[in-house]
C-alpha cells in the first residue's frame, strides 16, 4: 500500500503506519451513528434557572474571578470562502449587458443576491470597497448601476484586489462603528474584558492557520495598545495550528488511498476535533469555548456576555461539590450514606445515570465507581431554544456499552434513515450554539489528558471532492460532540441573543451586527 517514500512522508507528520492504516479501516468500516434514547429537554437533561438563581451564579463567578485562571480559546482557522459562495456565482453567471439584477435573482432563484444588494450600505466594508473599485476603475462612476454592482463583487473577492475570500472571518470587516470599522479578532479581545479577566488581564488563545498567522499577528501589533488603553486590560494572545499529526488521509471510492499526483499520501485536515490537541497544551483553569463569527457589535455584547458569566457560575458551584466528594472518596473510612450522597448528588444534579448493580456493589466498588465518575473534565454548555438554524443538538446516548449520557450530537451523526431515530431528532426542542466553559483540571489542581476522554468511535466520515474527484474524508470527533463525550456535561439553557453567527455575508445586516 505505502512506497518507502510513502512511509517516510507519513513518519515525518509525527504519525505511525499502524495510525494510519486504522484510519483506512475505520472509513472502510463506515460511520458509527450514535444511539439517541431521547432529546434533551429542560428538565430532562437541560437545567433552568430563576432570574434570582441567575443573579447568585453571576454573583458567585464573579467573586472568584480575580482568583481564577480562566482564557478563552477561539477556532478562528476557516478561510471566509463559503461566507460569499453565492457571490462568487454571480460573478460567474451574470452579464449586466444582457440581464438586470431583478431578471438573474429571479432566473437563478437567488434570494440572498437581492438582499446583498438592497443593503450594499449597510455592510462594513462598503466604504473600503467602494474606494478601492475607484482606484481600480477611473470610470466607475459613469458605470450602469448593475455594472457598479458587479464590479463591487469583483473588487470584494478578486484575488488581486480586496481578496476578501482569502481570509479567514476573524481578520474581515465585521462592524461599523461610525468612526471605525473593526474585525471579529478585535471584538473577541474586547469581549475577554466582559467575563474572561482577571487582575486586569485577559488570556486568549486563537487556533488558526499557519499562512493566515501572520495577518493575525499583525492586526494585534495595530489595535493592541489602543484598545489596552480603553479598557484597562492586559491582552495575553497566543496563536496555535491544527497539529500534522492529526491530519487524516482520504480514500478513493473503490478504496484505495488517495494519492496525489507526485504519489504522496494525500492527507487533509480533519476537522475541528483535531483542536482537542490545542486545547490539550492549554493550562488555565477554566476555559471559554466560543466560534470566531459568534460575535455581536459592543453595546449588545455586554448583555451576552452575563450568559458567559452564569455558566462560569455553574461550572464553580459544580466543580467546588465534586472536588469535596473526591477528597472524601480519597479519606481511609467513608461511611454508606455519605457514598449514598454522592450518588445521588451524581444522577440529580450532574445527570449521571448509576448503574442498575449500584446497590450490590461492596463498600470498596462504590468508592472506586463514583470516584471514576467524578473524576473528569466538566464542561457547562449553553443551549438555545431550536428555531431552524442549522447546528448540533443535546440529547440522550447510549454507548457500546449500555451507559447512558448527555451529548451533544451534530446531525451528521444522526441515522436519520431510522424512524425511531427520526422521531427522536423532531422531539428535540434546544440546539448547540458552540457556548461551553470547561473545568480542564482535577480536584488536586492537575491537568487532565483531554485525549483519554474521546469516544474514537464518533468520527465522520464524508465525501468531498478532490482535483474533481470524489473522496472519502475521515474527520476526527468533533471537539465538543465525540472528542468530549466522556466528560460530565451540564446544560443550561440559553437566550437566542447569544447566538449570531456569520454564516453568509449578508448575517452582518442582523441587528447583533449593526452598530
């Protein structure tokens, strides 16, 4: 299968031949779906608090925080590309000499053209693009209004002008603010000051790609010591990229290795499981997980921002009991009701379902079982009503081996072919919005190896096409669905304004992204 040139190259990624060849093995075996027992549903798997309760958790982070070590990590790595798709078919296909905007929206059935358009104004970059279509073109001005149309798409995404596909969204304008127009790097930094400070000093990390680490670097030299100044906070920044090692080879349809034309092994990046390892190098105490377009423009995100603080809230309050039980499960004598407690303590308030053989076990069982349910990372991870927006969901799994937990399952994952299955996904009322705060260290301040606590079993497996043939791609666990599936999970719900993804280009016309 491997040429010694072959071998070479896959040592070289940091990965064996074995690894390798179980990758093969796994795509060829197909998809593992996951076996959903039932949505999770508030008070069935999602908590809800009181406005009072909300308040004290808020309270309770807050007068901790000084004392804690907390960084947000945003997976900023994505290039903007699939933001403009259906900009990048319209300067395929429309021809302003022989059609008007309203005649190809209508032939292509394109809605998203004619709002792009109404709205031109109202984007961020309007201005930038509108002087640089200027500079380009002397005669722009004295354009048809559909060729000024089309030129300002050319100009927005031709690799020799504003390139703007080129960049990952982190570096894109985002919001306007009248006087300045910032990029979503630079509301990352000033959200940090709502809820991810201590001392006057905010830990970040950014994963993203090594030719887009540059342009990072530099956008954090320019805004840096200004917006240091206006918030009274040290920015620590780091960068990080999806490690070698965990990219995934590619299987042609027949089942071959996919190779490139020079004979070299083919390997693509696999996913945003693969960040299980930067998160892994990380060691704060408690870690904000939260995606680079999931961000709002200033006045709204002090508002958003408390939701961060009250799942901080949660995480301090659940991690504090379950350190306590630890340290008593580690005493020489522990009595039977107090194992009773926290068993209890397990299924009520961590929804950890005890084995049916619980009560049979000796003294001796019961510690060493609860203590191995314990003894995990915990995450608490906001849920927002489901209203149609595309993104993984929290539901009930059984594992191989008949344990039954909460996860967060994305549809990919889903036989939807199965009617039971089916049923289950419609019954689901919440959705993932990608808002987690993770406690990655045990009750003795030791940081746990994330890596031993992924289900190797939830992989994807997709089809994407290479140099216009069809591929089958192994993606590793996603991060928060099976690269955490054994840890204690805890889910809160969440409002809809926390949520406010980019998308597309024209999700910056949103009222969460307008100044």
């Amino acid at each position: 299968m491997f040429t010694e040139k072959n071998i070479q190259q896959i040592q070289s990624k940091g990965i064996t031949v074995d690894q390798v060849n179980a990758q093969v093995a796994r795509i060829k075996n197909g998809m593992s779906y996951s076996n959903l027992v039932a949505a999770a549903t508030i008070g069935e798997g999602i908590e809800s608090y009181s406005e009072q309760e909300k308040t004290d958790f808020i309270k309770l982070y807050e007068s901790k925080q000084n004392a804690l070590s907390s960084l947000k990590f945003v997976p900023a790595s994505g290039a903007a590309t699939r933001m403009f798709k259906f900009l990048f078919r319209f300067i395929k296909n429309f021809n302003p000499s022989k059609e008007n905007i309203e005649d190809y929206a209508e032939k292509y059935n394109d809605t998203l053209i004619k709002t792009f358009i109404s709205n031109l104004e109202k984007f961020p970059f309007y201005n930038d693009v509108v002087l640089k279509a200027k500079e380009e073109h002397s005669n722009f001005d004295n354009l048809s209004q559909d060729e000024k149309y089309l030129q300002f798409v050319k100009v927005m995404l031709d690799k020799n002008s504003l390139n703007y596909s080129f960049y990952p969204k982190g570096l894109l304008p985002f919001h306007d603010y009248g006087d300045t127009v910032i990029t979503a790097f630079q509301e990352h930094l000033f959200e940090s000051t709502l809820y991810a400070v201590a001392n006057n000093k905010a830990n970040l990390h950014f994963t993203v790609s090594e030719k887009h680490h540059p342009y990072f670097s530099e956008e954090l030299n320019r805004i840096k010591q200004d917006l240091e100044q206006k918030t009274n906070t040290t920015f620590n920044v780091s960068f990080s990229y999806q490690k070698e090692a965990t990219e995934t080879v590619a299987l042609t349809m027949e089942g071959t290795i996919f190779k490139n034309e020079d004979d070299s092994v083919l390997f693509r990046p696999a996913g945003h499981g693969a960040l299980l390892e930067n998160l892994n190098d990380l060691n704060n105490d408690f870690i904000f997980i939260k995606n680079v377009d999931n961000i709002v423009v200033s006045d709204k995100n002090i508002e958003v921002s408390e939701y961060k603080k009250l799942l901080a809230g949660i995480l301090i309050k659940i991690q504090e009991q379950i350190f306590a039980f630890l340290h008593k499960l580690d005493q020489a004598v522990i009595l039977e009701e107090e194992l009773l407690e926290i068993a209890l303590f397990l299924s009520d308030k961590i929804r950890v379902p005890i084995h049916a053989d619980f009560e049979d076990f000796t003294l001796e069982e019961k510690r060493v079982y609860l203590k191995g349910k314990l003894n995990r990372p915990i995450r608490v991870c906001g849920m927002v009503k489901n209203e149609g927006e595309p993104g993984g969901g929290p539901f009930w799994v059984k594992d191989k081996n008949g344990d039954i937990s909460l996860q967060i399952v994305e549809f990919a994952q889903i036989d939807i072919q199965n009617e039971a299955q089916h049923e289950i996904v419609k019954n689901a009322t919440h959705f993932n919005p990608t808002d987690l705060v993770c406690g990655v260290k045990n009750y003795k301040g030791e940081k746990f190896n994330l890596k031993e606590f992924v289900d190797p079993e939830a992989a994807f497996i997709t089809t994407k096409t290479q140099n216009g043939i069809d591929i089958k791609a192994l993606e590793l666990p996603g991060l928060w669905n099976g690269s955490m599936a054994y840890w204690n999970s805890i889910f809160v719900e969440v409002p809809l304004s926390t949520f406010n993804p980019v998308k597309t280009v024209n999700d910056l016309l949103k009222p969460a992204h307008q100044a």
